[in-house]
C-alpha cells in the first residue's frame, strides 16, 4: 500500500476505533503518516518507542491504591493515555523491535486496552508501527498473540508521486524533486549495514538533504550522511544543472518565446520549477510553456502541481486567500481539451 494510501486508511480506522499495524521498510513514513491522519482527525498523538520500554514501563510499577489494593503506577505516555479526555492516538512505534516480554505486556493493552482494572477512555485508540525481519532493524519477529490482536496489519510502500508532491509541498527545492523524478530507483535504495555510513537512501533522508540544501548547505560529504555517498555526489551533480535553467518567472511572462533547456535533465529541472511555481492565477501561462516540452515533463508538471496543492490542503497549510488550480478558467479549458482529458486520466 502506498504511504498516502495508507494515511488515508488510517483517518477511517482511527476514526472507527480500529488498530492497524503498519509493517515497511526504514524511512519510508510510516509514523509520520500516522502522526498527519491524527492531525486530520484533530486527534492528539501519543508515541511510544517500543524498543526502550520493558514490562514494568508499559504496566507500570507495582503500588498500593487508594482503596489499600495493589495496583500499578503508570508512567509517561501510557498514563497520559489513560487521563486523555479527547481523541487520542496511543502510537507503539518500532513496536517488532521490541523484547518479547514487553510484546506480552503490551497484548491486554492492545486487545482490551486495560492494565489491571483500568480501562483505557473510548477516545483512545491503539496504533503501530514496525519494519520487518530482514530490514537490518533489530527486527527479529513478533509474537503471534500481539499480531492477531490488531484489526490489519498493512505493508506500507514508498512511492515517487507521493513523495515529490510532498516534497514541493514542503519548499523542498525543486531541483531535489526533479532529481527524484529523473532517477527514480534513486528514491529507496537503503541497505543495512553495519558500518557508520549511510548505505543507501530512503525518503527520510532525502528530506534530511532538503533541509540542508534549504539551509544552504552544499557540502556532498553532509549530504552523504543523509542518502549515502553515491546518491549524494549524484544529486550534487544534478544540482549543477540549475546554472542551464530559464528564469522561470521570465518563462511564465513570456511562456511563447522563453527559451526551453534541451538537456532532458534539465527538463526535468524546469518541469519542477513551473510545479512548484503554479497557481491558479498563472495556469494558462505555465501550460502554454510546458506544452513547449515533451508531454511527459508536461504531465507530471501539472500533476505534481496538483498533488502539492492536495498535501497543504490535507496539512491545512494553505494560504487563507488560496484559490484552488481547479478554480481558473485557463484550467477548465485545458482540462476539456485533449491534453487535459489525457494528464487528468493518466492521473487517476
């Protein structure tokens, strides 16, 4: 399942009480995609670091209740959990790399969501996450009695769409999201290891290489420490490009004589470009020079353009005066024309 499918499941699971355990690879959004369908559902989001917690912390130490019975004290998240008073997610991240002992403590907690006699409030529902054996994340299996006790357990997927309209949602730069676009395997190649480099890349680290580049720093050897050193002199390279780009306000003004990079690469970078730069009020304008390039850079121009406007609506991050690119009049019409029906199918 996609990372944005798998969000959008977990807005109708969490909103129906419904446990899933989210299974993939490191890195790939798993927990922040919990973390945004709580924010979704105006829900307040509880995490747990499975692997740091024993039994006595997920039941808490053993004390003498008010009544003189003994009963447990409970700690941190799994209190707060317990005194919540409004919709709330209790999240157990990294939940298979947990011992087997705490895996036994979290099982009543998961099934009936009591410890003791106490119950956790209906407004809390239980969620997790995990890699999987083979993942090289301490992973070593789960035990059958926590597995059967979620409603699913659903494998999450990263994928390029998802993860370059999240990214020009973000302000990641848009070379970064046209790298992506013209390397794709370069998107999730992480393998472990045990060595103190990174070997390999994964979405999050290439978000880690956004918010460098974004802060202005350009150094291959930081960049290595995110995606591995392969990938980064890759993506330093590609950056390079920026120097053969139009200026891209200057080809919106002039969409009909602005000059159009020959290099693919650098299509890939312009395509980018008009992406992050379209709105409604310049929708014909950027159409008009996308059409200027083969109709693949025109097509995941405009649909990326749409997939970012998507994420900042899901994020709640638009801005109060936005009007949406379906609302322009230039969109309608080259929504109705033959390019249009065939990006927009292409898209569905």
């Amino acid at each position: 399942m996609r990372v944005s499918e798998y969000r959008e499941l977990l807005v109708k699971a969490y909103g129906k009480n419904k446990r899933i355990l989210g299974v993939g690879k490191p890195g790939v959004g798993k927990t922040f995609a919990a973390m945004e369908a709580c924010k979704s559902l105006d829900m307040d989001f509880i995490g747990i670091c499975s692997p740091l917690e024993d039994p006595s912390t997920i039941r808490g130490y053993p004390s003498r209740g008010t009544d003189g019975e003994a009963t447990h004290c409970l700690f941190d998240g799994v209190a707060k959990a317990f005194r919540a008073t409004k919709p709330t997610v209790l999240f157990f991240d990294d939940l298979g790399m947990a011992s087997e002992s705490t895996m036994r403590a979290i099982i009543r907690l998961v099934q009936f969501g009591e410890i003791d006699n106490r119950k956790l409030p209906d407004c809390v529902v239980i969620g997790a996450a995990t890699n999987d054996v083979g993942h090289g994340a301490g992973v070593y299996g789960m035990i059958e009695p926590l597995k059967s006790r979620f409603h699913s357990i659903v494998e999450v997927e990263t994928n390029l769409d998802d993860v370059v309209g999240y990214g020009l949602a973000k302000g990641w730069s848009p070379w970064l999201c046209a790298f992506l676009r013209n390397t794709p395997d370069a998107l999730h190649d992480w393998k472990p290891s045990k060595s103190m480099k990174v070997d390999g890349a994964c979405p999050r680290g290439w978000e880690y290489l956004a918010q460098w580049d974004a802060d202005g720093i350009d150094d291959c050897e930081v960049w290595a420490g995110c995606v591995g050193k392969g990938r980064a002199t890759q993506a330093h390279a590609f950056k390079q490009l920026i120097n053969e780009l139009p200026d891209i306000d200057a080809c919106i003004l002039d969409p009909d004589s602005a000059p159009v990079p020959e290099n693919p690469s650098a299509q890939w970078l312009v395509s980018m470009a008009m992406a992050a730069k379209m709105e409604a009020g310049n929708f014909g304008q950027c159409v008009k020079y996308l059409r200027r390039l083969p109709a693949m850079f025109r097509a995941f121009s405009i649909r990326d353009a749409f997939r970012a406007e998507n994420e900042k609506r899901k994020a709640d991050s638009l801005p109060k005066n936005h009007r949406a690119l379906s609302s322009s009049r230039d969109f309608t019409a080259w929504a109705c024309s033959d390019d249009g029906k065939a990006v927009m199918a292409a898209a569905s």
